[in-house]
C-alpha cells in the first residue's frame, strides 16, 4: 500500500530564484574583457586597424562644419551633466521609494568602477605605437563620455524592476549608441574608443548585475516578456533590427571601395562603416544585456501551481 504522502502530487519550486546561474553572468563578464583586449590589439597595435580607425575619423572632417555636428557638439558639452543628472536621479527614486538602498550602492559602483577603469586604461595599460599612419601619437582608448553616457544607463538598467529592464536597455543603449556615434562626428573618439567603452561597461555590468540579482532575489521577479508594456519583446527586437541594419549599411559601405569596385577611393565610406560598427556593437550588448537579465530573472508562481499547492494545504 503507498503511504498518504505518495498519493499527494509533486509539486514544483513555488519560484525560481534570481541568477540561479551565476556562471552566466562572469561568462559575459569575461567574453566582454577578451573583446575589449581583442578591440585594442587589432584597432591600435596593427597597422590595418590603425589605417580603418582613423580614416573613418578623418572624414568626419566632412561634415565637422554641418549643421549636425554642432548639434552633436552641444550635446556632448551637456552630456555629462545629463548622465548624472538623469542616472542619479532615477537611482535616488528607486532607492527610496521602493526600499533598494543597496541595489543602488552596486549601481553606483558599478558605474564609478567602469569610469574608473577607462581613465586607467587610457592613461596607464594601453598605449598607442607607431605603424606608418598619420594620427595622434597618443591613446584615447576607450572613450571617456561614452563610458560616462553607457555606465549612466546601466546604473539605471541594473537597480529597475525586471520588468522594466528591455525598455531600459532599450532607451539607455539608445542614449550610449548616440553618444558614441557623435564623439565620431566630432572627431572626438575613433570608432575602437567607442566599442572599448561599450565593453568596459559590459564587464561591470555584468559583475554589478550579478551582485543584485543574488541579493536582491526578493524584488527580481517577474512573468517573462510581455506582461507589461516595458518587458515586450518588441524593445529587444528593435535593438536587433537596428544592429542588422546597420551590419547592412556597413557591409555595402565597404563593398563600393573593396579592391574591384568602381570606387577606389573612400570620400566618406569609412566613416559611415565606422558609425555603424559602434551601432552594431552598442545594440549588439543591449540585446545580450535583455537576454541575460530577462533569463536570470526569478520566476514567480504560476496560477496553476498556486493553486494546486492551496489544495493541498487544505487536505492536510
């Protein structure tokens, strides 16, 4: 005869808890550290990355008089104070007003250590050796106010709700992307300072993100995309579509000045593959950052199972 406690059913964990693989987390960690070393070998210690780097920042020199780039330039002036003004407001209110006092510490260094860590490796790791191309003799690798604008937002996209994480990353990855495209137009940044920002951030968002998960396992639940406007698969498939489109333009870009082509000589060619590479890259690591997050994400109960587990509470 099976004892009174086989009769009843098995049921499920009531929810799976929050980055119930931390292994992911300093996997991304780590594939974000070999591409930011990969990124500087290529674009700085070879002459073909040096040659690609800084033609598309030469011909931004085309539109440096435009309209667009005193545009751009005035949004640059600003930007550091709208990255703290916006990022240290947003942390502040959630902070206090739902009680996550130290999800917002790890926020907070979390961007102060990605800052950090870019003015070192600008200043003291990474220099910039003579290959044969007329350019700056010194590094400007990774880009300062790109890291600024990007760790403003991932502070942001680490401390909201899950639910409300694909719309950050979404709008946040936006603000990073615009931000790097226009210290290019502004012969500011090469687009390599850029992607070594987007990276550096990557890596610590990735640890800050792991922290708040592990910590935070209380508020990092939710029902999965979709059960709110701010977690529709519709942010994530935009930040694709935008990478793909731009690996488009990239793509033909390069292909009108490729040995064969009726054009031999690029006017603007590198620029616009330049600006798309940082596209690429920065909505390239808004989708992974989704894709993390949403997956590492603890799971609440479903209705079903609430509701069997209520039965069985009451046969007992």
């Amino acid at each position: 005869m099976r004892s009174q406690s086989a009769d009843k059913p098995r049921l499920r964990p009531a929810q799976v808890p929050a980055a119930s693989h931390p292994s992911l987390f300093l996997l991304a960690a780590g594939i974000c550290l070999v591409g930011l070393i990969g990124v500087y070998l290529f674009f700085v210690r070879t002459t073909t990355g040096q040659y690609i780097d800084e033609s598309a920042l030469e011909e931004a020199t085309a539109l440096a008089q435009g309209r667009t780039a005193k545009a751009t330039t005035q949004f640059l002036d600003y930007l550091p104070v709208i990255s703290l003004v916006l990022a240290s407001a947003a942390v502040l209110f959630v902070a206090v007003r739902f009680r996550r006092r130290l999800a917002a510490v790890v926020a907070v260094v979390t961007a102060a250590g990605a800052n950090l860590s870019t003015q070192w490796l600008k200043a003291d790791v990474f220099d910039r050796p003579f290959r044969g191309i007329s350019t700056l003799d010194f590094n400007s690798l990774p880009s300062g106010h790109t890291t600024l604008a990007a760790s403003a937002a991932a502070a942001v996209f680490l401390v909201v709700a899950p639910r409300w994480r694909p719309l950050a990353a979404f709008g946040g990855g936006s603000y990073a992307v615009a931000t790097g495209v226009s210290t290019l137009v502004n012969q500011w940044h090469r687009p390599a300072d850029v992607v070594a920002a987007f990276l550096v951030v990557g890596f610590w968002t990735a640890l800050g993100g792991l922290a708040i998960l592990r910590t935070g396992t209380d508020w990092n639940t939710w029902d999965g995309y979709g059960e709110h406007w701010a977690s529709s698969q519709l942010w994530p498939l935009l930040s694709a579509l935008a990478g793909v489109g731009a690996a488009g333009v990239a793509v033909y870009s390069l292909a009108q000045i490729a040995p064969g082509s009726a054009q031999h000589v690029s006017t603007v060619n590198y620029l616009w593959a330049g600006a798309c590479l940082i596209v690429i890259f920065g909505y390239l690591l808004t989708v992974a950052g989704t894709v993390l997050f949403g997956g590492a994400a603890g799971r609440r109960p479903r209705p079903e199972l609430q509701s069997a587990a209520r039965r069985v509470r009451g046969t007992q």
